[in-house]
C-alpha cells in the first residue's frame, strides 16, 4: 500500500513538474491585421412594385404585369434565369377607419444579380420603364471573395510576425515556433473610396452621366498568435 502511494505521488509531483515548465516556457503574445481592399466585379439589386387599390385582385394584376415586363426585359438583356429571383409577395387589406374604407396594398420584390456593372445605367433605365416604383439598393461583391479572405490571412500572420520580431530584437532575442494562433476575423465591406462608371448618357454640359458609384471591398483579418522567446 505504501509503495503505491509512492507511485501515485511521483507520478503526481512529475505531471506538476512538467505543468510549470510549460508554464515558464519563455513567449511574446501579439496581434496582427491583413487588409485586402479589392473593386467589386458584380452587383446584387434589390427592386420591386407596389400597387394600391379598392380591389385586391386589380393590384395584384397590375403587379402581375409588370414583374413580367421585367422578367421579359431582363432576358432581353441576356440575364441569366438564375440571376434574378423572386424574393417576397405581399398582399395586404388596409381599412382605414376615418374614411371607413377598404384598400389592398400589393408588392413584389424582385433580386437581380449584374454581372457585367456597365450594363448598369441601361439595366436601371429599362427596369424603371418596365414599371418597378421601388429599389431597395445595390450591394456590391466580388466574385473571388474565398481567396481575397485566405490573403488576408496570410497577411494577418505575417503582420503579427514582424511585430514579434520587432520585440524580440529590441530584447537582443529571437522568435522560435508559434505556440499559440487566434483567429479574430470579422469580415466587413465598407466602401471607403468611390469610383465613378460612366453612363451612356450625357447631361446638359454634355458630359457623361456618373450614376454609379462603385467603390472597394474591403476584407480584413485579424489574428493573434503567441510565439516562442529564444
């Protein structure tokens, strides 16, 4: 009995021996950041109608029309049937207590993936003449977004590499293995600086309309990655 209590105390003395060699293994603890700013090559639109009447099936039969105006407009423009797609259909009564009537308020939301931006300007012009009276906006993306992201990462690490070596140097040490990596990452798309497309048209100075503001993707990775002192 006695000499099992010995095992299990060696045992027990070495595992909390080994602990605090880990514990005092030299390391520096640093973050880094990768910035990958890119022009976006596509466009996601959202757009829609809405109509209002006294009678539920009046509007949504002039809705109807044009959400086929615009689906026969969109393949006249070489849009592919899998770039656009119905997004919502409502149809609500409304009765209004005052005047002690009823009304039907009809609305069709309709998403739009452009491919080609500087078909934009002509796209926007037709899809108004089809009848739309509603766009929700315009979000610009990027088509090789997965390997933008993997950059940013790379350049997140390599941030946080030169850091240590900045310290490391500055204590007359050297940065052994990583340790230690966090991956902090939040993917954002501000549009910090904007770029003008021109449109077909001219204004009254003659000069071509800028309607369309594009401006860049931004992808940022952050990192934090613990190394060893040597």
């Amino acid at each position: 009995m006695k000499k099992t209590v010995l095992v299990l105390m060696a045992v027990v003395m070495t595992t909390l021996s080994n602990a605090q060699e880990i514990k005092q293994v030299p390391q520096i603890s640093v973050s880094g950041e990768g910035k990958i700013k890119v022009t976006p090559d596509y466009a996601i639109i959202s757009i829609g109608v809405e109509n209002t009447g006294n009678d539920a099936a009046e509007v949504k039969k002039k809705n109807d029309q044009t959400v086929d105006a615009v689906i026969k407009y969109l393949k006249g423009l070489k849009i592919a049937a899998a770039d656009y797609q119905t997004k919502q259909v409502y149809l609500h009564k409304n009765y209004d207590y005052n005047k002690k009537k009823t009304s039907f308020i009809a609305s069709q939301q309709i998403s739009v993936t452009l491919r080609d931006l500087t078909k934009y300007d002509t796209m926007m012009m037709g899809l108004v003449d089809t009848g739309i009276n509603n766009i929700q906006g315009v979000e610009f993306k990027a088509t090789k977004l997965a390997q933008y992201e993997s950059d940013a990462r790379k350049a997140a690490v390599v941030n946080a590499k030169a850091k240590a070596t900045d310290y490391a140097v500055a204590l007359n040490q050297k940065i052994g293995k990583a340790i230690l990596v966090s991956d902090n990452s939040q993917t954002n798309f501000p549009q910090p600086r904007m770029y003008a497309m021109a449109s077909m048209k001219e204004s009254a100075d003659g000069m071509p309309q800028e309607t369309l503001a594009i401006g860049e993707i931004e992808i940022t990775s952050n990192v934090s990655i613990s190394f060893v002192l040597e």
